[in-house]
C-alpha cells in the first residue's frame, strides 16, 4: 500500500508503487512516476512569478530493505574501455646567429619573400617534436542519474529547465528484505535547493527586470523558502513530494 | 505536507505583496534587503543561488552560506569571520576564494605559516626585501605567492603592502587565485584609499576584460577618494566592455574634474562608433581627442575638417604613380565649399553622439 503527497501538484508529481517482482518472489520492484512542469503564482496588479526548477533531487530511505546489486535506474556506470587519441606535431625552428652573438629565434613561416638569412649569420635548423595525448569518451546525458546514498539527480544536459514526464511508472530500483526485520517501508522524497529554483517576474505578460543582481537573488530565496512551507525550519531545500510504501509479508 | 494544492495556494498574500514592494525597494546593500524581506542569516542562505551578488558594506558574521553558490560575489567593506558558514559552499572567483584556499593550504603546510611569522616579525623594511626575494621571478613557486599573500594580511604597514601587490603582479599565474586576492583587499581594506588604488590600478591592468572585475571597478566610482574614483574610472575605460557600463560611468564622467580622463571617454566612444566619429572629435589643438566640456565652435570643427580633408588628399597624392607634376602646396589647396559640407558632417556626427551616448557635448549655438 502506497500513500503520496504531493505538495504542488502542477511544479512536482510524484507517484510510488511497488510490488513484488514476478520472476523473484524474493525482490520487490520500486516503480516511479515524475512529472514535472512550471507554474505560475499571481500577485496583485498583474504581477506574477513564473516557478521552474533546473535540478531535481529523489532520495530513497528504506527501512528493513537494500537495494539490490545492479538494480538501480539511470546508473551512470563508465566504460572500462576509453579510446585515447594520439597525435604528434613536428616543427622546424630555424636558429639565426649574428655576429655579435645575439641569438635571434625567427619562425620560418616569417620567410614568405626568398627565403634568404643575411650573409654572414650562420643558421641551422633544428626539429622540435610535440606529442600530445587526448582522451576521448562520448557518453550520453542520462536525465535521471543514480547517486550515492540512494539518491537521482534529475537534470537535463544544458541546464534546462526541467519540463516534462521523466519516469513514468519505470522500475527506480529492486529491493530485497534484510535479515530480522520487522516491517518494510519505502519512503520516496523529491526535492530541490532553493538554487536551482528559477524564478521570472511578468507583469501583464512582460517580463520585469530586477533593479539589481541582489534584488534577483533575494527575491528567489523569498519565493523558495514560501514554496517550501517550512517557516522557521527552512534550510534551503524545498521538499516537493513525499511518497511511502509499506511492503506485506 | 499538504496535499495536491496549487503554487497559489501555497504561498501567502503577505508574501506576494512583500514581493511587489520589493521590486520597488532601491536599497541595494545586500543586507539592508535581507531585513527587508525578513530572512533569517543563520537558515534561510544555505544552498542559495547568491553568484555574482555584491555584499558592499555588510557584516556577514553569523550569516550560513552552506551549499550557497557564491562563485563571482564581490563587494567593498564587507566583514566575515569564523561565524560565516561556508561549507560545501562554491566560492570560485569570489571575495570568499582567497581565504577559504589559503586556509587549506596552511593547514596543509604549517610551515608556511613559520615563514610568514618570520617576516611579521621582521622590521618593515627587512620584510619588504624578504617578500622581493620570496617573488623573485626566477624561483617563485605557489607556496611564496600564498607567503606574500598572508604577509599583506598580517602586516599593517603602507608601505609593504604596495611592495607586495608590486612584487607579485609579474609572478601570478592563476588568474583566478590572483583575483580572489584583490577582491579579498577590496572587501578587508576598503578603508585605506592607497590599498585600493594599487588593488584598482591591478585589476585594470590585468582583468579588465573580466565583466565581474569591471562591476568591481564600478562599484568604486562613488567613493569618498577623488583618486580612487578616478582609477576606477580609468580602469572601465580600458576596458573592452566600456560600451555595457558607459550609462552607469557617464555621471562620473560629467562630474570628473580630469580632462585626460574625459579625453578618453570621448576617444572610447568615438572609437566605436567609427571613423567618422573619431575625426570629428579631434582636438586640433592638442592632436588628441576633444574635451566634451570645451565648446565646440564652428571655427574648430572648420580648422577640423581642414586637417582631416588635406591629410586624405596628402594620401591621395602619394598613393599617386608617377607623381604628380604640380607643386605639392598647389595640390593640398581645399575648395572652401568642400571645407564646410566637411564641417556639417563632424558637426551632424557630434550631435548624433550627443542624441545617442549623451555626451554632453557643448555647442556654440546651445
């Protein structure tokens, strides 16, 4: 049995369900729904303050339950192979002595006209030879990425604003009983620092500009510690939703 | 947690309406604002998006930037001590960098901290001469710079702290560790003018194709020290982003009793708006460019376009094969009709800088 919260249904909707899984009688699936959108708040005379979130936190706490090996959702796991390209540049340095024994270093693509070094330099030419190393590894941006300490990060590749369906009922990860215990409970949280709120104010449509930089920022940690609805315990994290499963024997 | 309710639902009247004031609310010392919107310093800054604020004028004691990011947070006089939460809070390139990085390294290497007390302890004249052997060129590593650098710190004469700033400009090579050195002077030592000015004329010199080291230089435009405002001012100058901040200088300037600066300002301007534009802002007088604050009479701009019309014809001439027969004082003789459409022409791009840049530019006829 599953019970959700969701505090701002039209920011964050989050929907757990698990069940046991049907080739292992042993594992329990952790199945997860998450929209995401922005929202609107109004104010007086037009006002409004468009609400948008650009990276998203779930955390998983368990009681009486692990996570089984190799089952999470989005996990971020490297190649052990990575290709490295290697590539070698040779230059030619021509070296012009004079006379009086100055050394003068000249590029020979300096020489466009015919090519002559005045009489009575000596000049030789010497190699010099440059290796460089580059690594390179092309993964694809995972939108939702599995963490240490049972957490996804939910972010889109170039800073985005989060928009959209992310999970939609997909298995987050399996979970097996641990020894001796008594019940079995899975709690789901979402939520986000109040950095990663993004915050516009339109009047009437038209975006307002902000008198400064600091009016920018303070405005947004006003209207994130409001969102979170935490008051006094406010400590910069907004807890969107909140989702518990107790699993039956 | 309540449940399934609308963003409208959740936050109050009071709080939109406080929002609206706010947006009207001019103040913008960054403390006087968080009282305003009654945040509280020891909650409600953890894990905060404050990149780029200006703490000018604010005592940060007490104040918990946990998980904040502060990269680019500048300001002048600002305090913080011990009581300034900063864990896993981002902090590059900001008034916070230095210290925070200093900190570790001496934790890291506690005899640094002996090599620093030598010197403390040293008569200032003998710590001058250290710190030049500390950056000499020729063996400066991190660790001297990160010496010097706590030296300025701990040392409370004039004299060695401009030797300090002297001796390490050549020898930096992390920007970024360099600049959170400058902006640590500009928040600890506002107070002392001579500080600022060698930490402004550092900054102009190096960063100021750095918009944040630009803001920095902008926030001293109104300071008490004509000297500092003036480096200040001659810093934005120099840099590539005059354009963006020529607004917020264009009242310093009007009010800046230095001629060369105001000759700068001019040449900037002129510069970008084109050739036209930077014949007609000639000085004949002085070769250089004029002093918005001269008049400009039709007598000058005539005697201007006398200057420009025969140099081009010089040009003309000598670009010439085979040269021409005639003498060349015969060839360089102007129409006086050419002369006038000329002068219309500086005089009609004057205006238009005028009109566009408002740069007050007095005309004859005004």
């Amino acid at each position: 049995m599953t019970h959700d919260h969701n505090a701002i249904v039209d920011l964050v909707e989050l929907l757990l369900r698990v069940a046991k899984a049907e080739n292992d009688a042993a594992e329990t699936e952790v199945r997860v729904d998450l929209r995401l959108a922005a929202a609107d708040l109004d104010g007086d005379n037009g006002l409004s303050f468009n609400v948008a979130v650009q990276k998203m936190w779930i955390s998983l706490d368990l009681s009486g339950l692990t996570i089984s090996p190799g089952a999470r959702h989005g996990e971020p796991t490297k190649p052990n192979q990575v290709d490295v390209e290697r590539t070698t540049k040779t230059e030619n340095v021509v070296e012009k002595q004079a006379h009086a024994g100055l050394n003068l270093r000249l590029d020979p693509k300096a020489f466009v006209g015919d090519g002559s070094i005045e009489g009575g330099a000596k000049h030789n030419s010497a190699g010099k030879r440059t290796v460089s190393e580059t690594a390179s590894e092309k993964s694809p941006h995972i939108r939702v990425k599995a963490r240490g300490g049972n957490r996804w990060e939910i972010a889109e590749a170039d800073g985005e604003l989060l928009d959209g369906t992310y999970l939609s009922n997909d298995l987050l990860c399996r979970v097996v009983a641990t020894a001796g215990a008594n019940s079995q409970i899975v709690e789901l949280c979402a939520y986000a620092k109040q950095k990663d709120i993004v915050l516009k104010a339109t009047r009437n449509g038209t975006r307002i500009p902000f008198l400064t930089n600091n009016h920018e920022k303070m405005l947004k940690i006003l209207i994130a510690k409001a969102i979170s609805a935490s008051g006094s315990s406010y400590a910069g994290t907004i807890a969107f939703s909140k989702s518990e499963g107790e699993i039956e024997k | 947690m309540k449940n399934n309710i609308d963003l409208n639902d959740v936050v109050s009247t009071d709080t939109l309406r406080l929002a609206q004031k706010f947006l009207a609310f001019e103040e913008g010392n960054f403390g006087a604002q968080a009282k305003f919107l009654g945040l509280d310093p020891k909650k409600d800054f953890q894990h905060a998006d404050l990149r780029g604020v200006d703490f000018s004028d604010t005592n940060l004691g007490g104040f918990n930037f946990r998980g904040a990011d502060l990269r680019g947070a500048t300001g002048v006089n600002v305090k913080w001590d011990a009581t300034t939460i900063l864990d896993g809070a981002e902090t590059a390139d900001s008034l916070f960098s230095f210290e925070q990085a200093r900190r570790k390294i001496f934790a890291e290497k506690p005899k640094l901290a002996e090599q620093v007390q030598r010197l403390k302890d040293n008569h200032w004249t003998n710590a001058i001469l250290g710190v030049a052997d500390l950056l000499d060129s020729r063996k400066v590593d991190a660790d001297s710079l990160w010496v010097a650098k706590t030296l300025f710190e701990e040392r409370d004469e004039l004299s060695v702290r401009s030797n300090i700033l002297f001796f390490m400009a050549p020898v930096v090579d992390d920007p970024e560790e360099h600049k959170g050195f400058i902006y640590n002077i500009f928040a600890r030592h506002s107070h002392q003018p001579n500080i600022v000015k060698s930490a402004l004329r550092t900054l102009s010199a190096l960063y100021s194709g750095d918009m944040g080291a630009v803001n920095v230089l902008a926030s001293y435009l109104d300071h008490s020290d004509i000297e500092v405002r003036d480096t200040a001012l001659r810093g934005i100058l120099s840099s590539p982003f005059f354009m963006q901040v020529r607004d917020r200088i264009l009242k310093f300037m009007i009010a800046s009793g230095d001629a060369d600066l105001r000759r700068t300002f001019v040449a900037r301007a002129a510069r970008h708006m084109g050739p036209t534009y930077v014949q007609a802002c000639l000085d004949p007088q002085t070769k250089g460019f004029a002093d918005f604050k001269e008049v400009v009479s039709s007598r000058r701009l005539t005697r201007v376009a006398e200057v420009w019309l025969r140099k081009e014809k010089f040009l003309r001439i000598a670009d010439q094969s085979p040269r021409p027969t005639m003498s060349l004082e015969n060839s360089l003789k102007l129409k006086e009709a050419e002369i006038q459409e000329r002068a219309a022409n500086y005089l009609d791009a004057l205006m238009h800088m005028r009109d566009v840049l408002k740069i007050p530019f007095v005309f004859e006829d005004d």
